[in-house]
DNA sequence: TGGATATTATTTGTATCCAGTTTGGATATC
DNA sequence: GATATCCAAACTGGATACAAATAATATCCA
C-alpha cells in the first residue's frame, strides 16, 4: 500500500484521516488530474461528516494539489508550459539539496538512505511501477531530510512530490515499454549508489555532479515517455494494414 | 494600509476576508510571533461564524503562518536554528531568480519593477519602517514575477514573505537606531537600481552578482540589529549608574 | 497544608441545517 | 423542431447545534 503521505496514519482527527486519504488518491492517480473532486461522493463513502472532508480538501487546495475552478474544486492537472518550471526548479533543488548533504549528514541519516536505497532495488526487481516510483521518492526523502535545511527540504518535498505525479501521469499517458530492467533503471540505481556515495564521503562537488546527472536522466525518460520513443525507433515493422487498396499507402 | 496580502480584497467568499485579515495581523506583528490564536475572538469580532474563520485558519498552517500546538493555534515564530536555514534558501532562491528574471523579463515586466523601485525610494524618505519593508518586499515580487518560473516564484514568494516577518520582528526586538537615511538603506537602494540595471539589461550574471551582494547586505542588517551592534560600539559612554555603592561595579 | 481526584467550564472537532446560487431538464411557444 | 423560460434539484458557503477532550478549579482526604 502506498504510502507517501506525511501523517502516516496515528491519525487523531478525522479531517487528517480524510486528508490522507484524498491526497493518496491523488498522487496514485486514482483521482485523475483535472477531473473534479465529488465531496458528497467523499462523505457518503468515508461516513464522517462535511466537515471534516472540507478541510481535507482546503488543505489540498493550499498545498496545490487540488485547485479551485469557479465553483467545483479539480486535481491539479499538467499542462507543458509548466515541463519546464518543473524540470528548472527541480533541478535548482536537487543539486542544492544533495550538496547541503554531503555537507552536513549524520549517521542516523547514513542509515536510513541505506535503508530506502535497498527497499528501491528491491522493488527494482518486481515490476509494480507505483510502487517503484514510491521507493524512489521515499529515498529522495531521505537524502533531503540528511542535509537541507528545514525550508530547503519543504520545498524540495514539493518539487518531489510534483514530479512524482508528473512520472505516474507520463507513465500512464506515454509509452511504457518495458520499464524494469531497462537501461534507465540500472542507470538510476548506479546513480542512487554513487548519491549516497558522494554524500557518505562529504564530497558536495560530487553529490552536486550526480545530482545534475540524476535529473538529466529523470527528465530524459520523461520526455522520451511523452514523445513515445521506445529505445530505438527504427525497429518499427511497417506492414501493410489489411483492408486497404494498394493505392491506399500513406505517406509517412 | 498594508496589503501584502495576495487575494487584494475583491473577496467573495467570507472565509477569503478573513484569511487575508489573520494574513496580515500576521504580517504586521499585530498577531505576535508565538501567540495563540484565539478563534472565538476572530468570530466575535468579524461577526461571522466559525466555519469561515475556521478555514481561514486552516489555510494559513497549510502555509506555515500559523502552527497547530497540540490543541491550540499559533503563529509561528523565529527561533535561532532556524536564521541559518532562512539565509541559505533565500540566498539560493533570490540568485537563481533574479538570474532568470535578467534572462526573461518583457517590457511589462520592467515598467512594473520600475514603478515599485519608485515607490520604494518614496517610501525612503518617511521614517515608516513597517511601509518602507512592505515596498521592498513588493519591489521584489515584481521582480520575482519577471523572470521566475511559477514554482520558483511561489518559493520566493515563500521565503519573502518569511523574511519579511523576520526582519520585523528583528526591528521590534532589536536595536533601531536610526534605520531611515542609514548608510544600509542607500546601499538597499543602490542594490536595487542595480538590479534592475542588470535585469534591463539581460545580464544574468550580473542580477546574480547584485543579488546576492543583497541577500548579504541584508543579512548583515539584520544580525547586526539582533546582536544590538548600532555602528561603532566605542562610542558608548560607561557612565556610573546612580545608587550604587563604590565596590558594586559589576562586571559588565 | 498539600496533594490527588473529581467536577465543571472552555475550547475544539464534528454533524446537521439553512440559504443562496447555479445548472439541468422539461414544457410551452414561436 | 428549435429556442426560451421557468421550475426543481443539487451543491456550495455559512451558521449553529452537539459532542468530546482538555484544562482549570474546587473539594476532600491524608
């Protein structure tokens, strides 16, 4: 069960259970983005009151994950004039954030990077891309919390956690073609090692330079995700469709 | 009247009035860093009902003004381990932005920057610490909004807003001599037509350089103003307090 | 007199209710 | 048949009533 949320349940209030509740379904995708949010259909399912699910859905409307259209409140949805804020601001982050690590990780923090860094091998093997993209997150947050300060780590959280709906999004939307065990995933792990290598060793150049290269390599697939190209497209058998006449070839 | 407050009035909804009302008692140190929020107060005094302040009051710990402690609501306030954090962000994000601003701004962009520099140096020459500090920080959103991306200048937005807090409570609880016609604020000033000097002129590296000369000067300020320095420390006079006997000289 | 427990009061979280507004559908008229 | 108008239903924002939890005070016992 995913888990991405904050408040890992312990959930006193109710309006914190609801709130965790939508913004999984958010992020999982279950609500998609720009469809509009149904509170009643969140009341009568949840069995607690107005209230509490008005809250939820303020909160996330503040976060930015719900927005408010007119009357009716929508998932945030994507659109490419924000690709390239997105992919900016993440990249600023990460290479901030992965320095500040270097520089200032303490060995609880070692530990738990450790720890997150083989919980995404081990997922690496099975092929549940939610999953996947879960671990991946969750390692990311790690390293956050190892160096960034308090607001760097906020942010840096956001950006995260945007990307992460952005990935799902082009996971389902774009071409999907054999993603575990893919040339990209070995090369994330490499990346996630040589992360956590550079940052045990205090290196901030280092932890800098594969930052860079960590992102170039997320946004890479992304694009490739959306422009459907699937490795080497040159391996497309063009066969005549049956049902057409001869003369019917289409150009391209 | 301050109106740092995004949603200028032009409010529909109740909950909108009183969120921005609670904003900017924030803001303006009116509500104190630290303090509880007393929501029965907000009702009565508003005239309307729970459910709007309540809102009201769940956007702004969504947005870190206010935190929930246990039970009750407070604002949030300053604590030293949090000066080294603050710094550091907004020197990254003040840089990044401005660097970007340098390289995307459009005209209207440069007429609005220019007319909130105006206002700035108006405001110079009144000795209204709280207006002069919200002019700066308006100069510097329309800055933000030349060049930034929407989630780089939602971020500084952020920090800004944070930075605008602090620097008003280091002016109540530090030392205030003489702020208007201060050497600072001429360098301020200078600072700012050199940004956006550079900023007309398209050269990143140049906003960049300004930029972070700024985040600095800024710095400097208000530590100087926290640790009570006015100047040159050697001119205070020690003089002997009345009352006391010979032998009571105390040690510092 | 001091500490502990019980009771009360205040505050916060939740539920329900009400009013205003908007939307969809149905009917009537052109 | 199409369009316009009116009515009804549903939804949102706001108000109030109710319940639960915590804090404060008072009383009782040691």
């Amino acid at each position: 069960m995913g888990n991405v949320t904050r408040n890992s349940d312990a959930g006193q209030r109710n309006a914190d259970r609801i709130y965790g509740e939508i913004r999984e379904k958010i992020l999982s995708m279950e609500f998609a983005p720009g469809s509009v949010i149904d509170e009643a259909a969140i009341v009568q399912k949840s069995g607690v009151s107005r209230t509490p699910v008005r809250e939820a859905i303020i909160r996330l409307v503040s976060e930015g994950l719900l927005l408010r259209d007119g009357r009716q409140v929508r998932v945030a949805s994507f659109d490419i004039s924000q690709l390239r804020d997105v992919f900016e601001s993440l990249m600023l982050l990460s290479r901030s954030m992965h320095r500040l690590a270097a520089l200032r990780r303490q060995p609880a923090h070692l530990t738990a990077m450790w720890r997150a860094l083989q919980v995404f091998e081990a997922e690496a093997e099975a092929p549940d891309e939610v999953r996947l993209s879960e671990a991946n997150h969750l390692f990311h947050m790690e390293v956050s919390k190892a160096g960034a300060s308090s607001v760097l780590h906020r942010f840096y959280e956001t950006m995260s956690i945007e990307t992460l709906r952005l990935s799902r999004q082009c996971f389902i939307v774009g071409d999907r073609t054999g993603y575990v065990g893919s040339e990209h995933l070995k090369q994330t792990m490499q990346d996630h090692r040589d992360l956590f290598a550079a940052i045990e060793a205090g290196d901030g150049d280092e932890a800098d330079r594969v930052a860079q290269r960590h992102t170039v390599l997320f946004r890479e697939r992304l694009t490739r995700q959306l422009l459907g190209m699937s490795g080497d497209i040159d391996s497309f058998r063009l066969q005549e469709e049956p049902g057409l006449e001869p003369s019917g070839r289409r150009s391209r």
